[in-house]
C-alpha cells in the first residue's frame, strides 16, 4: 500500500491559488465566448484575440451604435463588466504566484529549466510533498500522465497513446511549456538542440512537444529528489 505524504499549509494555499486562478480561466474564457455568441447573433463580429473583444466591448459601449437594442446592450455590458473582473482577479492571482515562487528556493531551481516558468514550478512545489515518494522521473512522468499507454505482452512491447490519467493540470503546463521551447528553437534554429532536432524531423509538433514534457518530467524529479540545480547539456551551453 502506498501513502500520500501530507502537503504543508504553504503547499495547500499555493495548490488553492492554482486552481481558483485556472477556475477563473475558464470562466474568463466562457464570457469570451458568450459575448462573441450573442453579437454575431446580429451580425457583429471582430478577429479572434484579446484585441478583437475589445473591439466588441466598445460596440457595446457605443450608445449611438443602433445595431444593437437596449435590452442586449444591457446583457453585454453586464457580461463586459463581469470580464474585466476576472481579468482584474486573474492578474492578482498571477502576483501572488510569482511571490510564492520568489519565496520558495526549490522553486526557483526549477524555473531555470527550458520551458518551466513560476505557474509550474509552483504547481511541482506545491504538488508533491516528497518526491522522493517516487522511484524514478518514469514513475513521476506516469503520475502526470505523459507515459504511453501498455498493451505487451509476451516479451513483446506495445505502446498506444499517452494515457492521460495523471495530473490534467501539470500535463498541461508541462504541454505548455514544452510547446513554448519548440517555437523558440523552430524560431532561433534548432542547432544547439540535437536531440528535439532529430525528433521534429521524425515527428510531428504536438507529438514532439509531448516527448519533450515527459523529458522535462524528469529532469523537474531529478532536480527536486535530489536537491540539484539545473545544468545545461553540453550540447547547449555552445
């Protein structure tokens, strides 16, 4: 039988902003799309992105527009007034994120990975009480879900997709993160990375950003099982 080691309060509180901050996301994106909805519905439409909303939110602010009644203008504003809220929420959750990562030394370490930032070096911190609870970055990998899924047998190995039966919020930082080291290297050149060279020209994106995550699994539990800071393959530091 294994057990779960008790996270500290600091841990917890960190786990909350998470999650509260990820709920508000969703509801941020839920209104987004809401407002689009209902002004396409009279045939007002803007580009997708930050600044196409905006775009819509000042139709809605536009008394001398006559393209909408004054019924739906009401529910829009009201729709606009609850995103700006949740945006407003949103960046405050973002400060008190970064002060936690400030404040934790473990967490830094972890930011100096390609691809980790403070939302998910604060999120390992705050996820895993010990790390060494796990054998090795494969059983830690398996727990976030980014290990394929087994179907062997008789000595014969079988792998089908990614399981996708861990941690749905790490997977996705880690996806995340793995995503923004690929679009910086296919940006800046690849050269000083051989190995996701090699795996992009074999592979294509999304896979190679997975295989990517589940090596940045395991090198975030090598550096927190064993209290070591991040070093830079030789193949990179030319």
């Amino acid at each position: 039988m294994r057990f779960v080691p008790t996270k500290t309060v600091e841990q917890q509180s960190c786990l909350m902003l998470h999650r509260a901050r990820h709920l508000f996301i969703r509801q941020q994106t839920a209104v987004i799309n809401s407002i689009r909805a209902y002004l396409a519905e009279f045939g007002i439409v803007a580009p997708v992105g930050r600044r196409g909303v905006e775009q819509l939110l000042e139709v809605v602010a536009d008394k001398a527009n006559h393209r909408l009644p004054e019924v739906a203008r009401a529910c829009l504003a009201a729709l606009g007034s609850q995103l700006r809220a949740l945006k407003a929420q949103i960046l405050e959750f973002d400060r008190r994120i970064i002060a936690w990562h400030r404040s934790s030394a473990t967490s830094k370490r972890l930011d100096a990975i390609p691809g980790v930032g403070p939302a998910l070096a604060t999120a390992l911190v705050a996820s895993i009480a010990d790390p060494r609870a796990f054998r090795s970055g494969r059983d830690f990998s398996a727990w976030v879900g980014l290990v394929p899924k087994q179907n062997s047998s008789g000595g014969k190995d079988k792998l089908g997709s990614i399981s996708k039966r861990g941690d749905r919020y790490l997977r996705s930082l880690f996806t995340a993160g793995a995503l923004a080291v690929i679009r910086y290297a296919k940006i800046h050149g690849t050269d000083h990375r051989p190995w996701l060279t090699r795996l992009l020209t074999r592979r294509p994106t999304k896979i190679a950003a997975i295989a990517l995550a589940n090596k940045l699994a395991r090198m975030a539990w090598a550096m927190m099982a064993k209290g070591e800071c991040y070093n830079e393959p030789a193949a990179l530091a030319v």
